[in-house]
C-alpha cells in the first residue's frame, strides 16, 4: 500500500497470508454486506516487474470498473478482472 494514494475503494490486506512477493494478499473491500469473494484483478506492475493477485470481496459491478479503471490509469500497470461468479 501506498500512503499517498487515494484508493477508490477500500483497500487493505488478509493478515496471516502471504502473496507471491512475500507480504500479505490485497484485498479490495467494496460495499455489498455479503463479503463474498466477488473475483480477482491480476495486476502486472511493469516497474517493480511483478504481478499479483488482488482479491475483490463484496464489491458491486460498478465497484469493479472503477477499480479496473484505477489499476488500468497507468502505462506501467495493466489489470484484468475475473469474475468469480461468470467463468
């Protein structure tokens, strides 16, 4: 995480779990009041040349898109979003 950004939807992490880069798995936390996993974004991070999974719990379509939009707003990270419910 990252300080100085605003994130437009809450982001955190699952404490207890480790990611592919050692630290804990990210975690965006939208508003739906069921806390499903909703699906994941696979980011790449073309600086730090890495990508990781990024879970979306509870979070709505709009939601979605505006995170995707937000991991897609620069040209050295990409994200694509899976949907856990329409694989």
């Amino acid at each position: 995480m990252f300080p100085s950004v605003i994130y437009p939807v809450d982001y955190g992490y699952i404490t207890n779990t480790k990611s592919m880069d050692g630290s804990c798995i990210d975690v965006f936390l939208g508003n739906k009041t069921d806390m499903q996993v909703t699906g994941i974004m696979c980011t790449i991070d073309m600086i730090k040349n890495d990508s990781e999974i990024k879970v979306m719990v509870g979070c709505s379509s709009q939601e979605i898109n505006t995170v995707l939009a937000f991991l897609n707003n620069s040209a050295f990270m990409k994200a694509i979003f899976i949907d856990r419910f329409n694989s």
